[in-house]
C-alpha cells in the first residue's frame, strides 16, 4: 500500500489516510491461505448484511464482507457519484486503494469478488484495474463503472472468470448502464464470461443465486 500511496499527490494521500479502518464481517478463518471470496454491499448498506449471502454460496473458502469508507444513508457507499452507476474517478481510485491496502495485508491467495448494486461496480473498478489479481469476479444487478477512471478497453480481461446477473425489471441502476456491460462483458473484455437476465428487479433473484452458487463452486474447484 506504501507504494501506492507514494505515487498519489499529497492530498490523496491525506484523503486516503482519513479513511477508517475497515470493518470486516468473516465466514470462516481470514488466517488461513485458501481462497477468499469478498462480498460487497450495496451503496446504503452494510458488511452485516451482505455476509448472510454466504449461507447460501459454496462452503471451504473464507467469506469476507467489507463495509465501505464512505458514510451514507445511514449505511455506507464505496465511492462518490454523479448519478447512480457513475463514479466520481477521483473517489473510485482513493476507494480502489483503500481496499487493496486492506487485501494486501491478508498475503497471496485466490481472491474472488462477489459484488451487488454500488458493490457490483465497485468490484468492477476493482477487476478492470488489476486484473490478474482476482480469480473471478461476480456482477449482481450493477454496472461496470464506465468513464470513471479505470481501463474499459477492449481484451482487458481476457480469460477472466466473469458472472454477470441482471435483473430484467431492474429499474434501480439506467438500463442504458446495464446494456454497456451486458454489452461490454459479451463483445469487448475477453473475459470468459456467464451472463443471465432473471425476471425481476433490483434483488437477486433465486435462480441467479443458485447460478451463482454454482459457478462459484466450479471456479473455487
């Protein structure tokens, strides 16, 4: 993380210093060096909430719920915004580097994001900036965080493991957002990618979480 912080400006630094320390919800052993599959919550919610979603995923690895910096509405969010699905670039990389400072102290292991909503894009930020630091990534009912400061450009994330729900009533994050990624993901990444639209809003519905759960499962072998 010292490295990282080094090539910031001063006063990112000072911002990123001002960050609290993480909380973070575990399912499992966090000392142990298998696989870590990290939960991300939605912009307004909390690490306590979305570490139930472990009760229904794989057993064997350590689940990890992490409650992001920023205080909001009476929960909290991963990055500032000019609208829903659209990171302020400045806020996403201060984010990005507080978390991986976090990660970084837990040693080499696969890492597996599972992001939902506000968590969604932020795991995206987080696969498009360092791609082969992740094992896989899951996308629930979010968007990529596009023009907001990390590489969207074609064959980024070749090979990646990529799971990608949507919702199709999903009327929570701009359709137009939701068509970049399904479109993205599909024609541009490289990633090898599993995709599902599920009738449904903005929640994930249970025939995605059993998906999920099976390709979680596959991918952690």
């Amino acid at each position: 993380m010292a490295d990282r912080l080094a090539a910031r400006r001063p006063d990112d630094r000072d911002r990123l210093m001002a960050y609290p320390a993480p909380e973070v919800a575990v399912a499992g052993d966090l000392g142990t060096a298998g696989p870590l599959v990290v939960l991300l919550h939605g912009r307004g919610s909390h690490e306590k909430e979305i570490i139930a979603l472990a009760d229904h995923l794989p057993p064997g690895p350590t689940y990890a719920a992490v409650r992001a910096p920023i205080a909001e509405g009476g929960g909290f969010a991963w990055f500032a915004n000019r609208g829903i699905g659209r990171p302020l670039p400045d806020s996403l990389r201060l984010s990005i580097d507080w978390f991986r400072g976090w990660l970084d102290t837990l040693g080499e292991r696969p890492v597996h994001l599972v992001g939902f909503s506000g968590g969604a894009a932020f795991a995206g930020g987080l696969l498009l900036d360092a791609p082969s630091r992740f094992a896989s990534t899951a996308i629930l009912y979010g968007t990529l965080p596009f023009d907001a400061g990390v590489p969207t450009t074609p064959r980024r994330l070749p090979g990646v493991p990529v799971f990608l729900a949507h919702g199709e009533q999903d009327r929570v994050i701009p359709p137009e957002l939701q068509a970049r990624t399904w479109s993205y993901l599909h024609d541009e990444s490289g990633a090898t990618l599993t995709a599902r639209r599920d009738p449904g809003g903005h929640g994930i519905a249970a025939p995605a979480l059993t998906a999920l759960h099976d390709w979680l499962a596959a991918r952690i072998g």
